[in-house]
C-alpha cells in the first residue's frame, strides 16, 4: 500500500509506502507551536518508506535531539524525525492527499492541551507520550 502527499502549494510532494507503525495526535507544546495549530495529527513510518517525489524540505531542530522538515515555499509542515530514532519518521497526516486513509489511533501529551480542545475519548488518550499512562 502506497499513499502520496505533499504541501499546500504543491511545491512538495511525497510518497509513503507499507502500514504506518503509529499514528496519533500530538498535544504538546512545540508541535503546537510549529503548526500553530492546537495540535497535529502524525503517522509513524519506516525512514525507508518515506520518499521525496518532488521540491526541497527545509529542516530545523526543534528541540536537541529532534528535526522537523517544511515547504521551504509555503511552509507547510511535513516530517517529524527523532535522532535518538532513526529507523522511523512521523509524517502530518493531513498533508496526505488522503488523510482518511489512516485515522489516529490515540492521544499523546494531554498535560499540554488547551483546555478548549476536545479529545476523543473513544481512544487511548495519554498524559505525555504513548509509553506514558492512559488517562
């Protein structure tokens, strides 16, 4: 199974292959901040099955061991690599062109959302991160 997406200026597009390891949708204060957004929904991949089809990605750490990559052009946010990680990187879910093809299946980082943002509490919904206890 394959999946393409890109950004919204189309500048970027990428290709995805296999099934996702993860997905989930983040709280946390700097995927907040770097989607401004209140949070951002996130597909986990192989590195291997994650390929560029077309423009350049920009990249910047956001935190020390973290790299987040955007359209260098319209700025839309695309990957999420961890260095202490390295055979996976988390991909927006919605810049897919079909983002319905794979639906979160929990929440992370609850310490850090808004107090006026629903949750789904039809999924496990964790205080920080997946290895963190449910709520």
């Amino acid at each position: 199974m394959t999946a393409e997406g890109g950004c919204l200026c189309a500048a970027v597009r990428y290709r995805v292959s296999g099934p996702p390891r993860g997905s989930g949708i983040c709280h946390c204060n700097t995927c907040r901040k770097a989607s401004a957004a209140p949070s951002v929904a996130w597909l986990s991949f192989d590195r291997s099955h994650f390929e560029l089809v077309r423009g350049e990605l920009c990249s910047f750490h956001s935190s020390p061991a973290v790299v987040r990559t955007f359209c260098k052009v319209c700025g839309t946010p695309i990957t999420y690599a961890s260095e202490n990680e390295t055979e996976t990187i988390d991909v927006t879910t919605v810049s897919l062109d079909d983002p319905l093809l794979y639906p979160p299946s929990r929440e992370i980082w609850l310490e850090d959302r808004l107090s006026w943002e629903a949750t789904d509490t039809n999924r496990p919904l964790h205080v920080r991160g997946s290895n963190s206890p449910s709520l």
